[in-house]
C-alpha cells in the first residue's frame, strides 16, 4: 500500500476513523464454535418466544409473524451494530462482554415477558409486537453481533476475504438450522421454556466468561473492562435469575402445544377447568359427566340428545379432546358409543388422565395426531356424529376449516349423521360466514346455534354449526335447546342463507382465518 505524497496531506485522525485489528486471528475452531453458537441462540430464542408469549397474546399466525419478523429485525439491527463496532474498537475486547450481556438478557426475558404479560394480555397488534419485542429483540441483537466481530478477525489477509466470510456466513446459518430443529423437536418436548432459557442463559455466560478468559491468555495483559464493570455484570445476571423465581408463571405445565392449567371451580368442589394459554378451554365435573358448564357444550349435547333415539349407542368421532367434555357425557348419556378422539396434543392426553379423570378403553380410544391426517385414514360412512373442538388458542387451525377438510368430514360421515363445530368468533362475524358458506358447500343441510347477542354482531362468542346429508330435526333441536339455553338462537333456511351473504368459501388454498378473525377482534 503506497504511502500518499508529500505535497497531499493526510486525512486527520478521528475517533469514528476505524481501528486496525492488531494481533493473530482467531482459531478458526474457536471462529467457527463462536458464529454456530451464536446464530444457534438466536434461534433458541425465536422458537421458545413463541412459547413465552403464547399465554397472554395467543398463538395465531399475527404472532407467529412478529416473533419472526422481530427476530429478523433484531438480526439485523445487530449484524450492523457488531460490524461498526469492529471498525472501531478491537473485537477481541467486544466478544466476550457480548455473549455476557445475551445471557443476561435471556436470563431477565423470562421474568420480563411474564410481568409484562399480565399487563398487556389480549390480543391488539401493538400489545403483540411489543411483548414479542421484550422477548427477542435485545438478546437477539446482541447475539448477532458476534458475528461480524468474528468476521473481522478473521480478516487479516484480503485475498481471502470471500472465502472467510462465505464460510463463516454458512456455519451460522447451520447453527441456526440445527438449533431450529433441536429446539423444534427435542428441546420443547423435553423441557419446560423456564428451563430451556436459563440453560441457554447460563451456557452464553459461561461461553463469554471462558472466551474473555482465553483471550486475555493471547493477548497476555488484560482486555478492556473494569472490574465494576464485571461485577456489575455479574448482578444482573444473579437479578435475572432471582426474578425468574418470583415471576407469575401462567402455567402448571407446559405441552408441546400449550401452556395448560387445571384449576377446581370454587362454587362446584368436583368441578375442574382446563386453561390453555390462559384461556378456558373446558370443564368437566368428575362427580357427574352429564354436567355440561358452558353454553356451546351444551348445545353440542343438545344436538347429540336427538342425533338417535334416547340411549342408543353413537359411533362418534372427534376433533380435539380438550378436556374430553363431550366424550364422557355421550358415554354417560349412550352406554356402548364408541368414542374416537384425534388429539394433536399428546400432553393434554396425559393431563386429562391425571386430573380431568379422563380413562381409555373400549368407550374411548385416543390417536395423539393431526386431526386433518387422521380423518383421510378414516373409513367412509363411519360415523353417526363428528364433533369438531380443535382450536389453536382462540382461533380454528386454518387446515380444519376448508372445504376440503368438510368434504373428508362429510365422507367419514353416516348418511343422516350429522356434523358438529365449534367457532368463536367476534363482530362483525366475517369468520363464521366464511365457515358456514364452507361447510354448507358440502352438506346439504345447514344451520347455526348463537347467541342472539352475537348474531346481531353486538359481542363475541362460541358459535355452533351443525351439517347433515340429510334433513336436520330442527323442531327437535329447538325443543332441546329450549331445555339447556332458553335464549339461544338458532338460524336455518333463508334465515341463514341471508345471514351468510356472500361469504367466501374457505380451500386449502386461501383460508385467511387469522385475519379475518383479526379484523375484528
């Protein structure tokens, strides 16, 4: 490199000029282990955030975007951060305070997240991103600096400056890839969120404090950082852990799908609730399985009550189990019905047989699996009843609510047999007219039982469709639901071909549950 002549003078130092990184690289073991972990945690991160906000925001597809779209831009945010840092101080002295501070950080998400949860629970867009942004966004960004820190030590011969960053860019891309995966299908199977974020916590401080204490060997004097400093460090990291103790945790257990909670109902010493992520999700009284607490199980039971003649045997089928509400009561009220339930959820199974008093045999048989898998496994003409209950925190997986998805049903379904399910939906209805126009594009006869409140778009509610091949006996359904809920609505006919207008009907290929459910909840 020439230097520049006598007659042109020197630009003038300054303290944004960049700084020449002195010394050797790094081993290119260590480069590497440094960009994989790193990029690894994001990762963690981004996979168990979903987790961590799920009980106060839910688990939609508006969620799953913004804890993506919050990590990338956390990615991001540091990537430029760590690289203009490293034209401007050594790295050497910037890598380990950095995976330091990602522990810390990741040490207080936890209590963070939950302190904060209880204040923004529901379901605005502003309360997402910004209980999505407390759980990912600080830890991330410091997480992604490593990178380019690394990256610039790395870079003591120009020459090699693509192959350098090339490699280096593709080992973080396959930390992120196997962490996806480890996280994905062992970690949250295995380990309860609180435990997978403390150990990720502890192993990044244990990385920066290993990593600063190799380095200050190479270097043989001491990187930049006061002992305050230190020690300040070290009091965050024991405040994080001492918050996480004493923070409201949402959850007796975690699933692999769900937050769950079972609580007793004070007023009913039998009577058990299942909470999932935050949101009542069933009841069952363990003295009495004829018991129906909420008004849409009741509706449901209505509906079974005149499906066949009073105590014959049903062979039943249904999508979620929940709390296994319905199942038990068909067998309490129909000795001999043959109870199928597709669970998604192993977890809950477990749970239901711990607490909810739930017991398989031959009235009730359990597949822990996809519902819309299953239901294709099916024989035609199987069922006298399907029960559809499957939600994904508020809301319909998006794959059961298409037309495809009610042609299988319709398949699996006896002629004169009759579909059941449950929708909740908010103001002004846009989902459930799209669910009644799809399952009405299969079955011939249709009809929906609501609040009246709710069909004149003034609240939110559980909304119950019921489909058949065959004329529905609605005198008789009106009769029994006068018995369960006198102030129940029940729509059919031209009634209900006005109420559903134009809707569009829901395929596989364009079911936008979520946002028509966003737009107006």
């Amino acid at each position: 490199m020439s230097t520049p002549p006598s007659d042109v003078a020197a630009p003038p130092t300054s303290a944004a000029a960049p700084v020449p990184v002195t010394g050797r690289a790094l081993p290119n073991g260590l480069a590497a282990f440094l960009v994989f972990f790193s990029s690894g945690a994001v990762l963690v991160l981004e996979t168990v955030a979903l987790r961590l906000v799920g009980p106060y925001v839910g688990v939609t597809l508006q969620v799953t975007s913004s804890v993506i779209g919050i990590a990338l831009a956390a990615i991001a945010y540091g990537a430029w951060s760590g690289g203009w840092l490293a034209d401007r101080r050594d790295p050497r002295g910037l890598l380990a305070p950095a995976l330091v501070l990602a522990g810390i950080a990741t040490a207080i998400t936890l209590p963070v997240v939950r302190y904060a949860g209880e204040v923004l629970r529901g379901s605005a867009v502003s309360a997402i991103l910004l209980l999505v942004a407390l759980a990912v966004f600080v830890p991330a960004a410091l997480l992604a600096a490593v990178t380019p820190l690394v990256v610039k030590l790395q870079l003591a011969d120009l020459r090699r400056t693509g192959q350098v960053v090339g490699r280096l860019s593709g080992i973080g891309t396959l930390g992120g890839i196997t962490a996806t995966l480890l996280t994905g299908f062992v970690l949250v199977a295995a380990l309860p969120s609180t435990v997978i974020l403390l150990a990720l916590a502890v192993a990044l401080g244990l990385a920066g404090i290993g990593l600063g204490v190799y380095l200050r060997r190479q270097a043989r004097t001491d990187l930049p950082g006061p002992a305050r400093t230190r020690a300040a460090l070290a009091v965050l990291g024991l405040i994080g852990a001492g918050l996480t103790t004493i923070a409201p945790n949402p959850c007796d257990i975690e699933t692999a799908y769900h937050c769950a909670r079972v609580t007793t109902d004070p007023g009913r010493p039998s009577g058990r609730m299942l909470l999932l992520n935050s949101a009542q999700h069933s009841y069952v009284d363990l003295a009495d399985p004829k018991h129906l607490e909420y008004a849409y199980t009741k509706w449901i039971g209505a509906i079974a009550d005149v499906a066949a003649p009073a105590g014959q045997r049903l062979d039943a089928l249904h999508l979620g189990g929940g709390g296994f509400t319905v199942p038990r009561y068909l067998t309490a009220t129909r000795p001999g019905t043959d109870n199928v339930v597709f669970e998604i959820d192993g977890g809950l199974v477990e749970l239901g047989e711990q607490e909810l008093g739930v017991r398989t045999g031959p009235d009730l048989r359990v597949v822990v699996g996809d519902a819309r898998m299953l239901v294709a496994g099916e024989p035609a003409d199987s069922r006298d009843l399907v029960v559809g209950d499957a939600f994904g925190h508020l809301v319909v997986p998006w794959h059961l609510s298409t037309r495809e998805m009610a042609a299988e049903i319709r398949r699996v379904t006896r002629p004169g047999g009759v579909y059941v399910q449950n929708v909740i939906d908010y103001p002004p209805l846009q989902f459930i007219r799209a669910e009644l126009a799809t399952v009405a594009a299969e079955f011939t006869y249709v009809a929906v039982i609501a609040p009246p409140e709710a069909l004149a778009e003034k609240q939110g509610a559980n909304l119950l469709i019921v489909g058949s091949d065959a004329p529905l006996p609605l005198d008789a359904i009106r009769a029994r639901l006068g018995e369960v809920d006198p102030k129940v609505s029940l729509l059919s006919g031209t009634e209900l071909t006005d109420f559903i207008g134009s809707a569009l009907v829901l395929t596989d290929d364009y079911a936008p549950v979520d946002q028509l459910l966003a737009a107006t909840a």
